[in-house]
C-alpha cells in the first residue's frame, strides 16, 4: 500500500465534501425552475414526486457502502479481477432492481399517494412527473454502486466531476424544457431522467479501468458464488442497519408533532443542521472506508491501525469545527430558514443539541466507515440495534419529563451508544481481521 498520510486522507475526503454540498442543488434547482410558472400545483407535484423517489432510493444506499468496502479491499489486495468483477455484481444488483422499480411502479404509486394524499391536481401532475422519472430509477440506483467503486480506488474527485455534471445538465434542461420550451413539470422530469441516464453512462466512463483487457477474466468472475453470496450478505446488513437507523430519525419527526406545531417546526429547521453535519464529515468516514478496506485486503495491520487513527483524528477535528460554527452561527441560520418569532425562539432555546451533535455523533459516523471498509456489516447492525434500544428508553423516559429538550437528548443518546457500542467492539473485531 502507498503510504497512509494526512494528505491522503485529505485528497480523499475534500472531493467528497463538495460533492456533498451540491446534493441539495438538483432539488432547489427543480422547485426554483417549476416556480416560475406561477402556480402552486406544480411546485407540491415537483416536491411531492421527489421525496416519493427519494424515499425508495435511499433503501438502496446499501449498495455504495458495500461496493466501496468490498472493492476497496480487492483494490488492496492487487486483485483487479476482482475488483472489476465486484463492480460487475454491484452494477447489475442496481440495474435489476431498478427494473423491478419500473415494472412495479403502479403499485408503488397507489401506496404513496395512499400514505401522503394531495388535491386531484397536485396527484395528476405528481402522477406525470414520476411516470416518467421512474424511467431513471435503474440508472439512479446503479449509479451507488459507480460511486462506492471510484470511492474504493481513491477516484474521489471522480464522485465530484459526476456530481457537477448531473447538476449542470439538470440545471440546463429544466432552464430550457421548462421556460424555454413550456413543458412545465413533464419538463423538469425529463431533465431530471436525462441528468440521471447521462450521469450513468459519465460514472460508467469514469470506471473504464473496470473494463479493459481483464473484462473477461472479470467477467467470469462475476460468477463466483462464493463472493456473490458475500456480496448480498454483505449488502443485507447494511440495508437492515439502514432500515433501523431511519425509523429511529422518521419516529423523531413523528414524536415532534406531539410537543405542538412550534417544536415540530423548530425541529425541522434545526434537522438541517443534522444534515450539513452528516454530508460535510461524509469526506472523513469515506477515507476510513477506502484506507480501512485497502488495508485488510493488503493484509497490513500497521496500515489498518494507521488509517482508523488518522481518519478519525481528521473526523474529531471536523467535528469540533462545526459544533462551534453552529454554536456561533446558528442564530443567524435560523433566521434565514425561518421567519416566524416563536420557531425562532423555540429553534435557539435548543441550539445547544445541534452544536452538540457533531462532537456526540462523530463516533459513530467514523466507526460506520471503518466498519464499512472492513466489511464487518453485521457488527454495524448490532452496534445500531443497541443504539435504537438505548434510544426507545430514552424517548419513553425523557421527554414527559423535559419536553422538546428530552426528545433532543434521546436522539443524542442514539449517536453516543451507536459510537460507544462500535467501539466497545472495535479492538477485538480488528484483531480479528488479521488472523
């Protein structure tokens, strides 16, 4: 392996940290392009049709994580078979499920606007906006796996470039299919689909190492039952993990509708807090995953032991840097998401838990990246299954006592024991690896 320094860890995870910061563009560019129609239907059809989207893909994030890790140690071993055969695997796991999603989409239509109901109007546009974005979902979901692999070889401003292209393409095409050409919603869904199809075949370009003169050695090894079976194993406990960590942050949400109107709107405003933390420290988890997975398919214990340290030392840093800008800058953040004075109010009396929270939660996000490198996908579910439980407790026994500030404490609770339990196991698990 080539020497594990800070400027590595750096080269790494700074592409990442932009590219993360453009996520939120491809849906304000849509809401900013469809409000310049004038009317209030195709800004709820737009926004409604994307989270209906957005709920299904993010069950798919499962797919980035365990390509990165798999290929990462593959990439460590010198093994470029293999490391080409694990994007072959990824890629036709995103593809066929995508297909799935295509073939099912009446059936998944008809539960979403069961479960989210709208006015006949903002449905019907809804419903012609998702007929034809869900055309993209095989390259969207396939697109996790290009990501994770350019992740695992270090190909990180890669992951940028890809993401800038499917912004500006999506950008152009809803400038010009929506004002320029009057295709109003059914225009920002083909821009949209276009940036995702395009993006797919950049990403696919961007691999092209995968598919040079071994494709027919990776090939047959796409094959390999043994390392199919790890793929999915692998790939099923980080879904399940997902699963768990995302009805923990949707029963949030749900419980702060029950402290009254002005808490769930405070803490809506301040879960956007949460968000900035979880894609700029992104960077940092990713270099553990990448460094981490190189190390255990290179079989350097040194190694393994050097970037677990230094990632999280650049993660800890991270960390301390935004609970102070939070801390200091987080009034004038609040102002400028909100106008009302009581959300204000209510948002600033618990800006103490968003400073908190990169500090508390940064274990836990570092852990999930060595963890993903290392592969060692059934401990993650194990250290979240925990964390969840010490969470329930929480919530049960906190907020009847102090309210908002009680629901806020439960969730910092499910960060500290999800890092906690992760590192509680940590040293024995990477022990484990090298024997």
């Amino acid at each position: 392996m080539t020497t594990i320094t800070n400027a590595r860890i750096w080269a790494i995870s700074w592409p990442i940290i932009l590219s993360n910061a453009t996520v939120p563009i491809l849906g304000a560019v849509d809401t900013a392009v469809v409000g310049q129609i004038g009317q209030a239907a195709p800004i709820g059809a737009v926004g409604l049709g994307a989270v209906i989207l957005a709920s299904v893909y993010w069950i798919f994030g499962f797919l980035r994580m365990g390509t990165s890790g798999l290929a990462a140690q593959a990439h460590g071993a010198g093994d470029q078979v293999e490391r080409a055969a694990i994007l072959y695997r990824a890629l036709v796991i995103g593809l066929g499920f995508g297909l799935i999603i295509v073939v099912a989409q009446a059936g998944l239509f008809w539960a979403a606007f069961r479960l989210a109901p709208a006015s006949d109007q903002i449905e019907s546009l809804a419903q012609e906006y998702l007929s034809i974005r869900i055309w993209g979902a095989p390259a969207t979901i396939a697109l996790y796996a290009v990501n994770g692999w350019l992740i695992a070889v270090e190909r990180t401003r890669s992951v940028l470039i890809l993401q800038i292209w499917i912004n500006g393409v999506n950008a152009v095409l809803d400038l010009w299919f929506v004002l320029g050409l009057g295709w109003g919603v059914q225009g920002v869904a083909l821009a949209t689909l276009t940036a995702e199809v395009t993006g797919l075949c950049l990403g696919l370009w961007l691999c092209r190492a995968a598919f040079g003169p071994i494709w027919q050695s990776a090939l047959a090894a796409l094959r390999n039952a043994v390392a199919l079976r790890r793929m999915l194993s692998v790939n099923g406990a980080i879904m399940l993990r997902t699963v768990l960590l995302q009805g923990a942050f949707t029963s949030f949400l749900f419980l702060s509708a029950g402290q009254g109107d002005q808490s769930l709107a405070a803490n809506q405003v301040l879960m956007q807090f949460l968000s900035i933390t979880a894609y700029a420290l992104d960077g940092f988890a990713f270099a553990a995953e990448t460094l981490v997975g190189q190390a255990v398919g290179a079989r350097a214990r040194d190694d393994l032991q050097r970037a677990a340290r230094l990632s999280f030392r650049w993660g800890i840093a991270g960390s301390l840097l935004l609970g102070l800008a939070f801390g200091l800058g987080g009034p004038v953040l609040i102002d400028l998401m909100t106008t009302a004075p009581d959300v204000r109010a209510e948002a600033r009396s618990l800006l103490i838990w968003v400073a908190l929270a990169p500090v508390i939660g940064i274990a836990s996000w570092m852990y999930d990246g060595i963890f993903i490198g290392a592969t060692l996908t059934r401990a993650m579910v194990i250290s979240v299954a925990v964390a969840v439980v010490a969470y329930g407790a929480a919530v049960a026994l906190l907020p009847p006592i102090f309210g908002n500030h009680g629901l806020w404490a439960a969730l910092m609770v499910l960060n500290a024991m999800r890092g906690i339990t992760a590192g509680l196991m940590w040293p024995g698990l990477r022990r484990g690896l090298m024997t």
